[in-house]
C-alpha cells in the first residue's frame, strides 16, 4: 500500500508521496514543508481605497482567484466600476507568477478590445501583494443564475436564440482581431445579462491569441461540460472550440440540462425545430473539422431559423411516438461479435440480466431489452415522456429502475414491458436535473443522486423514503454506485469520490482526483474501488481507507465516461471520447506492487477500437464472458471479453 499522492500544481498530475518531481511534467513537487505561502489579509473592507483613487463600496463576487468588488471612481465623479482582485492566499510562488501572468493578459487582452458586449478596462495594478483590474461595472446577473431562476432551468426559443446571437455577435468580433483571439471559458457564469436583457462577456483569463503552426495549447484549460475535446491538450485550440462552447450553452437554455454534470453528452431537444436541431449537432461534433467553419457560419443560421415561424412541439404520446427499426451487423472477425443498430439517438446506459442472456440499452425516452445472441428484440419500454437520465437492471431479478428527467421512477419487468410500480415522483425525493440510481444487491433498495448534496434510499418494497447520505462537501453527483456487499455507496462528486455507509447513513472516507471524475466502479469483493474522468488519470484505491493501490496515466485516458470491473476481480475496463474500449490488469499491478503506469509500460491486455463516436458506457456481462457498450454514434457494441469464450 501507498499513502495519498501528491498533486502537482503545475500539471495536476498526482505522483507517489516520496518523489520529488512531477513524472508527468518534470516540474518540483510542492509538498506541505516546502511550499511557499503568501499572507493574505482577506476580502477588502468597505470604504478602502485603492491606488488613492478606487473607494471599495461593496463585495460583489468571489471565486479561485480572488474576489469582484463595487468601487466608485474618486477621480471621476465617483463613477461606478468593477475592481476584480487577484488573492495570493495559500498559493506558492508558481501558482503566483502563473496567476499574475493570467491577469496581465487579461487586462492587455481587453485594454486593446471595444465592442458593445464587452466590459472596457481602465486601469490595472498591483498594490499590497495583489493585483487589481479595473473596469465596467455591469449591473445585472450571471446566465447561469440567470437559468437557476427559469423554470426547469430552461428558456423560451426566441430568447434562447436572443442570447445566443449577441453572443456570436462579440464571438465574431473576437474571432476576426489580428491575430485572432480564442476565449475558451464560455460558459454561462462568464456571461452576464443586464435588466434590458443586453449581453456581455467577462473573464479574459484564460482566453489565448491563435498561433498559426502552433501543435497544441502550452497548457490544458476549460470548464467540463462546455470546453471541447481539444481543450483538453490534444491540439492547439482554434474558433472551432468556442463554437463547441456556445452549442452547448444554447442546448443548456433550451434543454435545462447542465452539460458539465454529463460532459459530450446532449440529448436532442423536446422541439420541433429540426434546422436548430441541426445546427447544435454540428456545433457540438467532437471533431472539430465537422463544425460549423466559423462563428459568422453559426450567426446567420440562427438568425435564419429565429425568422422562421414556429411551430408547436409534437405532443408524445405512447400511441404515436415511432420508434426505429432495430439492425443487426456481425462483423467476420475480430473481439467485437455484434453490433445493435436500434436507437435514433446516443446510447447513453447500457445493462445485462443477471443471466448474461440480454442486454438493455437506454437513449433519450425509450429503453430497448434484446437477445444478445441473436439481436432480436424482446421488448421497447417507452412510458417515460421525459428524457431517460437513469437506468439500471436489478440484481437477480427481471427488474429494471429507469428514472427520467421529470423525476418519475418506473420499476418494471424486462420480459414484459409491463410497469410494476409507476412512482411518478410520488416517493422519489426532488434530487435534481442530472439523476443517477443504484440496486441495493439485494434487490430491495434504490440509492438515487442528482446535482444536491444529498442521497436518498428508498424502501422498493414499502415505496418509502429510507434515509440520507449527506455531507457539506458533497455538491452534486456525477456517478453512483453501490457495493456487491450492500453496506457501502459510492458517489463522486466534482474531484473527489465519497464512501458512504448506507446502515449508519454517514459518509464513512473521501480520496481526491486531480479532476472531474466522471465514473466509480467497485470491485467484486467491495474491498476496492476504480475511479477515473477527464484527468487522464485511472486510479485503484481501497474502498474503506481512500489509500492509493494503482494508478495509470496517458492520453487513452483523456477523459474516461464510464468503467466496469471483471466478475473475477482482476481487470477493469474504460471507455471514453475517444471512442475506444481499454482493458487493463488490475490484479497483476497490484501483485507485483507497481502503483503508477503509463499506457505504453502497463498491465494494459487490450484495447478496442470501438465506436466512431465517444463510449458513453460499458458493462461487463456477470458471465464474464462479454462486454457490452453503448456509444454517441447510437450504437450498442457486445465485445467478446479477454479469456471468455463463445
């Protein structure tokens, strides 16, 4: 065993406690004895002055950098402005020197930009340690504040493609500067509407000039959710990205779902307006070279599609609602032994009966049940009207859970299709937009999170609430899980996973990743747990202590979306936006007491070539003998698995 890694602060790369280096990166380990903090007397009191000139009247914001506070100008009428504030406070001297050069970016960045929806900058400077932007004050909120307030966090049309429009208007004009320049941080906290409802941009931190030539991006920047596949580090960033951005911002306003809570996966809208529906396809493409060639592209679309007349949506019912023809390829040779072509849209979950004997898959509202030897359909499950944001088939039984975005709960039989228990949120806690659930191994309980800080049991039995994890620095789930021993649940949240104990209801340890993690995965004999996301990073630790046992790295892992443990226990394997299936041997890294890996040197057995989209799920049958996956290209994949046989 290892005790916790170490997290470079130049690349976020987690290392084993003893080195000095970033093996990552090369750069010097900062560790609690050596690293180097500045003072910081906290937020600036009302009434302080700054450079003589700046009179503090208010707190206006806070966050990683600092905070924004309300000032008058002494010098000028005591006219209103915004002072944003860089905080020293616990960071070393290269978190300095990177923060401060951020900031003077920013501010040459603006200094030299006019244009109606962008703040202008009139001053910056350090003072006392700190360093000091100076600029509009723009009164009004943030958009993401803006949609907490909307119902369902959503917006009509004509004002969705209102904001959207300004936003390509100031896009366009960045985009069109010599050189030009990429913002790369678009994302609804960095955009502020006014009462009139004008739009305008804000926080140039991480915005970049273009560089002709240039392979890649010196340094991987973006919020999950909205920044695209090549803001990862894979390639130098162009305009391509910040249409990525504004596609899922607009999907966002019109769908209500938060993309950072599933990132690269947008389900189609509930309107009847295929052009837009169109246009959001190509601008969220994970392949860059297949969206829209610039934003100038995008504008005049919108702007074609806000003049059109509209139409009422569809309304769904059961009775009239198409459902696609499934289709059946078996490839001549190869690991993959079938693929399912029933689906008109991502196949987000994917889950076997306990039996090995059937699959079923799950996209927008309807979930599909069939014959993995054969192809052949057993039966369509479509009595959700809202999107499918959960599912799960139930230990041992012909059970199925779905839990769709409206909040209704359906228990029903695969063979059938039949509905055995219509909840529809009659005892299902309000745990938000983005839902995730979990079978208890008995069968008897259901662990259900969204984006609250909390998660529910539920009694499937009596129908009753049974209690609730919670925890202050849970804020949100992104994947849940279940032990096979049925005392444990784990929840990732953000960075960091949480064990929870589900006989006591308290949170019981927590470990951390140097990023969003986006899957957990126990092991069979609950001792271990898997956990991986957009960090590049797979890792191994025990489940009860949160010590490190194992941890890969490389580019396969680029940002991982789900993961599956062997039923044996020895190897785990991860899909993700790469499209690709990675198969890797947990027991022999643990064996041989080897912790870190690269993909090139690993225990690494296989690797499939998988969907021409990204992996949106895995699961390995309980046979052992098969591997199943659901992808963005609407596709389902059964693969025969390392050592299983037909």
């Amino acid at each position: 065993m290892i005790s916790s890694p170490l997290f470079c602060t130049h690349c976020g790369a987690a290392n084993l406690a003893q080195v000095a280096f970033c093996y990552a990166c090369g750069q010097a380990i900062q560790t609690p004895g050596n690293a180097q903090t500045s003072s910081d007397s906290g937020p600036l009191h009302v009434g302080a002055l700054l450079k003589q000139r700046y009179q503090i009247t208010q707190q206006i914001g806070t966050g990683g950098f600092g905070a924004v506070y309300k000032a008058e100008d002494q010098d000028l009428g005591h006219r209103l402005l915004a002072v944003k504030e860089m905080s020293q406070h616990n960071s070393n001297p290269q978190e300095v020197s990177e923060a401060a050069l951020a900031f003077k970016q920013e501010a040459l960045l603006l200094a030299d930009l006019m244009h109606e929806h962008l703040p202008r900058i009139y001053d910056h400077f350090s003072e006392d340690g700190r360093w000091y932007l100076v600029m509009d004050y723009i009164r009004g909120e943030t958009l993401e504040d803006y949609l907490s307030r909307a119902r369902n966090g959503s917006l009509p049309l004509d004002e969705a493609l209102d904001i959207a429009l300004q936003l390509c208007a100031v896009l366009t004009y960045l985009h069109t500067r010599q050189p030009p320049i990429i913002f790369r941080d678009l994302k609804p906290s960095n955009v502020i509407i006014t009462p009139e409802r004008r739009v305008f941009l804000i926080d140039f931190g991480i915005a970049r000039h273009f560089k002709p030539g240039q392979d890649k991006d010196t340094v991987a920047f973006g919020s999950p959710g909205y920044a695209p596949p090549e803001q990862y580090g894979k390639a130098q960033t162009t305009p391509r990205a910040d249409i990525y951005s504004l596609g899922a911002i607009l999907h966002q306003m019109l769908s209500g779902t938060d993309p950072s809570l599933s990132p690269f996966r947008f389900a189609p809208l509930a309107l009847n307006a295929p052009a837009l529906q169109q246009l959001l396809n190509r601008t969220l493409e994970l392949d860059e070279n297949k969206r829209p060639a610039s934003m100038v592209e995008v504008s005049r679309e919108l702007q074609r599609i806000k003049e059109q007349p509209q139409r009422k949506p569809d309304l769904i019912t059961q009775s009239t609602r198409s459902v696609s023809q499934s289709h059946v390829t078996r490839p001549a040779s190869g690991p993959n032994i079938l693929i399912y072509k029933g689906h008109a849209s991502r196949v987000h979950t994917v889950a076997w009966s306990p039996n090995s004997s059937y699959l079923a898959s799950a996209s927008d509202e309807i979930i599909r049940i069939w014959d993995v030897q054969t192809g052949s359909d057993i039966c369509t499950y479509q009595h959700h009207f809202s999107r499918i944001v959960a599912m799960a088939w139930a230990p041992k039984s012909m059970q199925i859970a779905s839990l769709s975005q409206d909040n209704n709960l359906r228990i029903w039989d695969a063979n059938t299709g039949n509905t055995l228990d219509d909840s529809s949120g009659s005892f299902v806690p309000q745990i938000g937009r983005r839902s995730l659930l979990a079978w208890s191994p008995d069968a008897s309980m259901l662990a259900l999170a969204g984006d609250g800080r909390t998660i529910e049991l539920l009694n499937v039995n009596t129908r009753r609430h049974s209690g609730t994890l919670q925890n202050r620095g849970f804020l949100g789930c992104n994947a849940l899980s279940w032990s096979p021993d049925g005392q444990s649940v784990a929840a990732a949240s953000g960075n960091t996973v949480y064990i929870g104990d589900v006989n006591t209801r308290t949170f019981l340890c927590s470990y951390n990743h140097s990023a969003s993690v986006e899957t957990v995965a126990w092991s069979p004999d609950s001792f271990y747990i898997a956990s991986c996301g957009s960090g590049k990073l797979l890792q191994i630790w025990m489940a009860r202590t949160g010590e490190l046992v194992s941890m890969w790295s490389g580019e396969h892992l680029e940002h991982i979306n789900t993961l599956s443990w062997s039923p044996r226990g020895h190897m785990v394997v991860s899909g993700g936006i790469m499209g690709d299936l990675q198969i890797w041997d947990v027991l022999a890294a643990h064996q041989e007491n080897l912790q870190i890996w690269s993909v090139q040197d690993s225990k690494q057995i296989g690797s499939y070539t998988a969907h021409s989209g990204g992996v949106l799920s895995v699961a390995w049958s309980p046979n052992g003998r098969y591997l199943a996956s659901g992808g963005a290209d609407e596709t389902v994949r059964i693969w025969r698995a390392p050592g299983g046989a037909l």
